[in-house]
C-alpha cells in the first residue's frame, strides 16, 4: 500500500505547471515563436562566464578526493565564510560562518527556517499576494500557513489584519520581498512597522516572533534602488537566499539560510538545521557548485534584460488602461483583468480568452490575488516586443478597449 | 522561540561523529600518520578520470541555460533514461525513464520512499545490524523504525523474528546489502526467502509489504562475486541508490530511487515523490553533476584498495583469535570484541583501550551489534599496514592475546 495523501495529492494539479504544459505543446503545433509564454519562472539569460570559468577550473585543479568528499553536515566552511564576507559587506550585517547554511535552494531553505522555528499545529503568517508554493512548503512541515490578503493599493502589508492574525501560534512571519508575483519590493517604512510591530508582539506573547525572510530575486530590482535587507530591521530574521535567479542557475541548486546574529538561538539555530537534514533527507548542495558559486557571490548573470521587458510591458498595460502596479524587481508583473461583459472582474475568463490569442498568462487568484493575473517576463526582449501588439488586438477585441 | 525537538537533538552526539572529530585533534598533536583512524566511511580513492573530463566537457560545450537551467521536479528525462537502461543491462530489469527519481544521495532516497509507502504511525523492519541514521531518516517521516536482532552465525536475516515482527502496522522492510557495518551481502537464499514471506504475509494482511532496498556500496563487492538485486526476487521494491561510494562523489550529492515497474502504484511512485519533495525542500541533484554521472554511470573509481586492506585487517583479527565474519563487500568489517578480564565482553570499553595506541574503532552497540566494533577501511593501505603491527601490540598488552 501506498501513502494516500501524496497518491491524493496526484489529482491537483499546479495552474502554472498546466499552463506552461499547454505551451510547450502548442508551441509544436504552431512554432514557438507564434506562442507568448509568460507562464514559468525560469530564468531567461545565460549565467556569468565566470561561473562557467570556475566550474572548469575547479574541475581541472582541485584534487577530486577533497573537490568531491564529503562537506560537514553544516555545509563547506570556506563557503561559508566566503557567504558570511559577502552579505557583512553588503548590507553591514556581522555573520560569522556559523550563521550560515548551505541548502539545496530557497524551497530546502524554507525547509530547514519552518521547522527550526515552529512546532507542529503553530503557524507561520504570509501576507497574500504570495507564491502558491509556500502552501505545501509550510503545511509540509506539520506547521499551518496562515494567510492574510493583499493590500491592492501598494501590495505592501496590511498591518491592521497582521496584527489582528498574530496570536500565541504564531511561531514566525514570512515576507518574500521581491515579492512573486507581484514585483513590489518591502519598502523600509514597511520594514520598520513590520520590526515594531513583531517586538511588540513578542513582548505580549512572552516569546520572540522569527521572521523568515525569502529572498531569491534581492538581485534582480530596478531603477537602480537598492532592497532593504529585512534583517537589519529585526532581529530575529532567517533569511532564505537561493542563487538560482540571480546567477540564472536554478538546475545547480544551492542557496543557504543566513542566520541574524542577534536571533534568540543563533548559534544554535545552524545545528540544528543539520538535526532537521537528517529528518527531511539531507539538502546539502553539490561541493562542485559550492564552490564555484562562492567565487563569484557578487557577480550576476546579465538582468539589465528583465527591466526593459517590465518597461515595455508596464506601459503597454498602463496605456491599456489596467490597473498595474509597476515592479520594483524580479521578473513578474501583476495587472489586474478587465471586467467582464456583467461588470465582475473573472482572472480565469480574462486568462482563457488571452490564451485564444496564443499569450499564456497565469490567473493569480492561488496567489491571493483574486482577479489579477501574473506575467513572468523572463523571456527574449523581442518575444515580450512581438507580444505587445498581439496585447493591444486582445484587449480591443475582447474587451473593446 | 525554536523548535525543542530539534534543539533537544544537539545534545545527542553521533559515537561515529565524535570519534571522528578525536581522530583529526589527536592528529594535530601527533601527526596524522601516527593515527590510525577507521571512524568514517568517506571514500578514499578519486573519482574517475572519466568524471572529471565530462564535468569539464559539458561545462564547455553545453548552453548554460540549457545546463544550468530548472529540471522538472521528478529529473531529467535523458539522465533518468541512461539510468533506466544501465540498469536493466546489468540486472535485467526493465524499467522506464518514469520509474527513475534523482536525489540527492541515498538519505534523500530513503526520505521519498519511506514516505511514499508508509503512512504516519506504520513501522518499517530494519534487520540489525543497520546503519544508526536509519533511526532519524525513518523516524523523520512519521513512521517508526522497528529493529530486529542480528543473526550473529552470518549476519542474514533472522526470519523467525522478522516474521513475528510483521503486523497490520508494517508498511515496509527495508534491507541494505552489501551491509553497513558488516560487510555482508544478502544472499540469493536470503532475498529468496525475503521474497516468499514478504508475499505470504501480504496476502494474509491483504496489503502489500513494500521492500526498501539500500545499496550505496552495490558496487564495492570482493572475490569477484555480483550482489544479487533485490528487485528481481520481489516485485514491490523500491531500490535506493546513491553513486557517492562507488565513484567516490559524497559530496555532489547524487542517487535516485529506481520504482520496480511491477510493483503496485508504480506508475505513480515517481510523481509521488514529486509531491513529497514539495514537503520535505525538494532534493533535486544538481543538473550538472546529474548530466557528467549520467555519461559514467558504469564506471567506478578504482575500488580495489577496499578488498585489499580487508584481506589485511580480516587475516590479522583472525590470526589474533576474533570472532569476525569476512565481509563480502563495503569498507567495512565488524569483529567481536574480545572480552574484558571478568569474562565480559564491551565493545565500549575495548575501543577506548584502543584509542590508547591511536588505533579509532567505533563501536557496533548504536548500528544493533552490542559487543562489536565496526572498522572503517577506507583508507591507504600503507595505513593499514602499518596499523596491523600496533593492533597486535595492543592485543597482546590489553588481552593478554
């Protein structure tokens, strides 16, 4: 006999999967370059020549019998030195190498923060809009995602009904800032609210609140801003880092959790990932890619390409007259649907009829965000620029506009 | 506030682990070739030359977003079909690319079967002597490991005892050949045996007992013998495999769960491991570590130097008059301590003797062998040689032998 949850689990099926499957396959029927893919998260531009450098450098010098062994259990030691070095001198934090752990990328990362801070049956708090994922990452945990919705005007937390859902379960919060799917970044009156607020719960509950920072699109913001480092507001922060995004190596799965030096437990917190490694079968990324990825922490693939397509797509909704925030990162972009022909706003009506045109759009209403739609434009400028009219001809057609 | 449970854990020491960390300290003082350290099973041959070039070649010539780009969560389709066809070439097997699941290393594999096949609160038999993070990788899922005793003539299963253990409560028994700590491998006789009471018993419970097949050291095996493959004798296996042993990569972190194509729900078990990766941070194998192992998968390091410091230290714990079994593969063998001046055997109080002349056994009470001590061999056999004469001494001034 087999585990019945997981054989149920077979059923329910992922809409971004479905979509990019639906893709892929009417790709072949009418080219791939008559289909306007937006659905899949995949990065879109080669990793760094450095990385590629190193890969075959390491290969051809280092002893395999070191190169390859065995890391400690709690990750490679002069990676994460190297890691440590990197975030103190870019965001002014003083993490040691104990504070970090090497995980196979920021879903093992999420892993190892959820169970090393809640109990089963507590709860972790996620503000909407959120990455559906992080359904199964927590619940998987035998910890309870407790979602609170949107603030529609600025995406940013809606502290009012934050602090309404922190009670004596709530084990951590969790922010994911640049946020997918939504490309809003948590501004520093955020930060500062959200630090205020999770002290002053602390101190009424009698026990420190962690926050869990998810943090794979840091890299990837625009106008040339900087990401405020959630860490720096709060004491007790684990942040969830992965390298698959701004290095564009998501298939070589490496990433770490970094914890703040000042967190309730922080020199513990590192072991006891490597307690839950045991539990969860071991995360440890591969000592080829370790290695490699830390001789090249601060260089990125070349992310100039996601901030002309955001541009270009920005302004194409704007003058189509949705409702649109513009990102402040990642690669996605979340427009609100057009109301139908009966008034009501349908994300799933709106995403069939765009698919009629070949322009594969995800309804976000599984990211908390019911009737807008997320647009992943980790894709050739060019593609994003063919889709623009093809844009303008379903909006007029279908919602006459 | 953390989690207790994990916190608790950092008190518990791995014996193994602690020993370990002795073995490098005494080094320092001492130098490291006057410590002979037999604690831990890390590989010490290099991976083959082959390994090597085909890491460098593919990070030449392959496009990097293709190479470093996502693979879908249940792997690779070209390295799951290389895979697939090795082992149905070299065991007759037939299984398709949909039957093979990457992870990463045989504790990922344990963690995607156990949890596939046993719901929380059923039990999975483990025969002594076992590998002691069977504990904490099956106790992990929500299952219970449930350990029989050793059969101390031959280290095979002891059916008696296996059979009383067999309840409505089993969901699976797993079996590791060739063996940690052992040596042994399981016999044709064995797993025929294993096969007719794994199929009487689950048609009297109306249930299928699913066989959980362990086989890191498959290829380390001596005399030229082949190990039997535990999926030919019995349908509902899952085979767990990692190629950390056998090409001397611990560290990159690669193996995979191969489904019996006739085992029940076999068509399903790989897409349920896809759902349980979501749970547990998803243990997907680097896709360039996955891509070089998939064009070596029949090659191995050069793994004659185990069966030649086994012959060693097997002739000199004979010679001295131990109780020893000749293992037929690892680097592994397991001799019975001898016994202390008031008749009694302790394996504890024999290895901390031995720690004296620098020599780290560990002893086999933690992996179900009380009395026993386990030898790491994997070493160079200079090592070896020159540990046998400080063996005898040892023997002779402590035992009296």
């Amino acid at each position: 006999m087999v585990n019945r949850q997981y054989l149920e689990m077979l059923g329910r099926k992922s809409v971004i999967r479905e979509l990019s499957e639906y893709a892929t396959e009417r790709a072949k029927e009418i080219g791939s370059e008559n289909i306007y893919d937006f659905s899949l998260g995949n990065p879109s531009v080669p990793a760094p020549e450095a990385f590629r450098a190193a890969l075959i450098r390491i290969s051809e010098e280092m002893d395999p019998l070191a190169l390859h062994g065995y890391s400690p259990t709690v990750g490679n030691p002069v990676v994460k030195q190297r890691i440590a070095e990197s975030l103190n001198h870019r965001f002014g934090m003083n993490y040691g190498p104990q504070h970090i752990f090497p995980v196979s990328g920021a879903t093992g990362a999420i892993a190892h923060a959820v169970r090393a801070v809640a109990e089963p049956g507590e709860e972790v708090i996620v503000s909407a809009p959120f990455f559906p994922e992080y359904i199964p990452y927590i619940n998987g945990t035998g910890a309870q995602i407790r979602i609170i919705p949107a603030s529609f005007e600025d995406f940013q937390i809606r502290f009012d009904l934050l602090e309404e859902a922190i009670c004596e379960k709530t084990a951590a919060v969790m922010i994911n800032s640049p946020n997918n799917p939504s490309g809003v970044v948590c501004s520093e009156e955020t930060l500062t609210k959200l630090a205020d607020l999770l002290t002053r719960k602390s101190a009424e509950l009698g026990r420190n609140i962690f926050l869990i920072s998810d943090e794979p699109y840091r890299e990837i913001v625009f106008d040339h801003q900087s990401v405020p480092y959630p860490a720096r507001f709060y004491d007790h922060t684990l942040t969830c880092y992965s390298f698959s995004k701004a290095l564009s190596i998501p298939g070589e799965r490496f990433g770490y959790v970094a914890v703040n030096p000042a967190a309730e437990h922080a020199e513990d917190l590192v072991p006891m990932f490597g307690q839950i490694s045991r539990g969860i079968g071991h995360n440890c990324p591969s000592s080829l890619i370790q290695l490699a990825v830390s001789e090249v922490l601060e260089e990125t693939a070349d992310l100039s390409v996601y901030e002309i397509n955001m541009n270009l797509l920005y302004d194409c909704f704007k003058e189509l007259g949705f409702e649109v925030i513009r990102p402040d990162g990642t690669f996605y972009i979340m427009p609100k649907a057009l109301p139908e022909a009966d008034g009501n706003v349908d994300s799933g009506a709106f995403c069939r009829k765009a698919l009629k045109y070949d322009l594969v759009f995800v309804p976000a209403d599984g990211f908390g965000a019911p009737g807008y739609f997320r647009i992943a434009y980790c894709v050739e400028t060019e593609v994003v620029k063919r889709a623009i009219p093809v844009i303008r001809k379903f909006v007029k057609e279908e919602y006459k506009r």
